[in-house]
C-alpha cells in the first residue's frame, strides 16, 4: 500500500487507526516538509504521543495532528 492510500485510510477511518500507526506515517511524510521549524514540532509532539501511556489519549493527541496528513496530501 502506498503511503497515500495509507493516508486517505487513515482520514477515512480514523477511529479504527492505532495511534503506532498513525505514528509511523507521520515519521514517513515528516521529511518532505521543507520547514526545519514544522518538522522539530512535529517531531516534539510525536515524542509526547509516545510518552503517554493510555491508548485513547494517544489517539486524541493523534487526531490533532491530521492536518499534517492533509497538507502532505496537498503537496502531491
């Protein structure tokens, strides 16, 4: 699966997406944002997903950082 079907799965459906993979595309498009400030950020809050515990509160941090999926989306 390419890593835009993976994403428009994931917009899809987000309520059945685990915050590791939600996680693991967020590290896949994080390179192509030319802006070393929105990678560091994203990269900041990636490290505090996988620092919390709770699965539910993984994915609500998660679903913040949608709009990182629909501006890669735009970028192709």
């Amino acid at each position: 699966m390419s890593l835009k079907d993976q994403i428009d799965s994931v917009l899809a459906d987000f309520e059945h997406v685990s915050s590791m993979e939600f996680i693991e595309i967020l590290n896949s498009i994080k390179p192509d944002f030319k802006n070393n400030l929105t990678v560091e950020y994203l990269e900041g809050k990636i490290q505090k997903i996988n620092d919390i515990s709770d699965e539910k509160e993984k994915l609500i941090q998660c679903k913040a950082l949608i709009p990182y999926l629909d501006w890669y989306l735009q970028g192709l």
